[in-house]
C-alpha cells in the first residue's frame, strides 16, 4: 500500500467526512466536530495536514493560523492539534513525516508554534524543537452576591447569536499581554459546542464572559472586552448565586492583579512551544483557544 500526503482545508468538503471518523476513531467519539464544522467553525485559519492511503486517513495533524500575544507583542503563529495516527499505523513515522512538513512551511524559523499534548506521547516533540513549558492555576478569594437578574446570554445553537460572537471576536483584544491570542472564534465555537458553559454579555461595557458556576465557586472561562473596564464590579451580572472564590482559565494580568498562583499537579495536557521564548513568570494560555 502506497500513502500520499494530501492538505485538507474548509474547502474540501468531501474530505472533512473523512477527517471527523479518523479523529473519533484514534481519539474516542466525545467531541463533535461535525457539529462545529456544522456551525462554521472550520474557516480559513483552520486546515489538516494528513496522510492517506486512497481515500482513508491514517495520520493528521491540525493547524489553526493564530494572532498571538507574546510579551506584549503581536506575532502570527500557529497552533498543532488533532495529532493522531491510527493504532496500525503506529511506528512507521508518519507523525514524524507531517511535523516536517509543518515546519518546512513555517514562514521563517523563528515562527511561533505551540501545541498541547497528549501524556503519553511527551517525548516526541521534543526532537522538533519544542520545549514543555510549564502553566499556573489563577485564583481569587471574594465575597459576592448576585446582582439580581442574569446578565443576557448568547446561544451557539443560534445562527445569530454565533454571528454576533464572531463579530466580538474580530473587535476584542487579547486577553493578556504575556502570552494570549485574539480573534480565535473558530477554536472558541469547538469547545462552545462541546462543553457546557454560557456566554453571558456585559451589554454595558461591550463585553462577553465564558463562565460556569458550581455551589460559590465561578470559573471564568474566557474574558472578550472590547475596551478595559472593572471586571469586580460587574462579575455579580453572570452569578446566580453568592460566590466566594473565581478562577481563572486565562492570566487575569490586567484584570485581577492580586490572584493566587499555584502549580498544577497534574496537567492534563501539557504545553509545547517552539520558535519563541515566553516571559518569565506564571503563565496560561486562554483554555478556550486551546486546540
């Protein structure tokens, strides 16, 4: 059997069917990516290096084109995902040939890319020149109390409210300044169509929070502000109940200075970067622009 490398971009419908049973197939059936790419997720920025064997896929990597933030500068980079080859496939270095192929077509050497690993396969980006580097946990003890009724929410079930996201992605900037992204939409509508959260708006200050709350425990999700404002003041809006600890899945830098930093035990998918060196410090790249 002979393989051929091919690219799979938001254009070549007929083999994004393809793609979706390969990932289910190495990475268990738990994320829809047919319902994403339903919803528009799969747009330009976002395309599939993979090997075949005629019309099968047996080994991917996923590429997103991204705006980052590092240390206060803007860069374009890339982000790897959908690592995955097929269990009889294995060993035959397939992974390797596509790793190749994504850094021959970097657009210099020093090009930013980061991706966030599997546990079991750490050793192996390391020969690319990816270093690990380590993230923080961000959290705040508070006393709160809701300020009555929910702030409005947006549905990604809903045409219009998923075109008024995109819009906010396009205007908001990142974040942070240390180590972020800005306008990922189509990474952001993969994992609002996977996880549970809700996108509550701050009509009054132009902006969104990704936010979840269990018992007095609220974990902000994603933060997209157009312009800066108080974050303190407006946080009783998404609360439905009193709270007395947030946590961040962002750096809240410029948004609540005075957190508690602490290391996870575990992470569960540890991150890579090649072609840059990050600021020193506590570290966390937005979960929600995580592939």
């Amino acid at each position: 059997m002979s393989h051929h490398q091919i690219r799979i971009r938001a254009s070549d419908a007929p083999w994004h069917a393809r793609f979706f049973e390969h990932v289910a197939e190495v990475f268990g059936g738990g994320a829809d990516f047919r319902l994403w790419a339903a919803r528009g997720g799969w747009n330009a920025t976002y395309e599939v290096l993979a090997i075949a064997i005629d019309d099968r896929l047996v080994s991917t990597i996923g590429r997103t084109r991204m705006e980052l933030a590092i240390n206060g500068e803007a860069c374009i980079g890339y982000q790897l995902g959908a690592v995955a080859t097929r269990t009889d496939f294995r060993r035959r270095g397939l992974s390797r040939q596509l790793m190749n192929w994504v850094i021959e077509e970097l657009d210099h050497p020093d090009q930013p890319v980061i991706l966030f690993a599997n546990n079991d396969v750490l050793d192996f980006y390391p020969r690319f020149g990816f270093r690990r580097v380590r993230q923080q946990l961000f959290t705040a003890s508070v006393t709160m109390k809701p300020a009555g009724a929910l702030a409005p929410s947006w549905d990604v079930a809903d045409a219009a409210d998923r075109a008024r996201l995109a819009d906010h992605c396009v205007r908001a900037p990142a974040v942070g300044r240390r180590f972020a992204v800005r306008e990922y939409y189509a990474i952001l509508l993969w994992h609002l169509s996977n996880r549970p959260a809700t996108i509550f708006r701050l009509d009054d200050v132009d902006a969104v929070v990704v936010a979840s709350q269990q018992g007095e425990r609220l974990t902000i999700l994603d933060l997209l502000a157009v312009t800066p404002f108080d974050l303190r003041k407006a946080l009783p809006h998404p609360i439905a109940r009193p709270i007395s600890e947030v946590e961040f899945r962002f750096h809240p830098e410029d948004w609540w200075p005075d957190v508690t930093i602490s290391q996870p035990h575990e992470e569960d998918s540890p991150l890579f970067v090649r072609g840059t060196v990050l600021p020193r410090g506590p570290l966390r790249f937005p979960d929600l622009a995580q592939t």
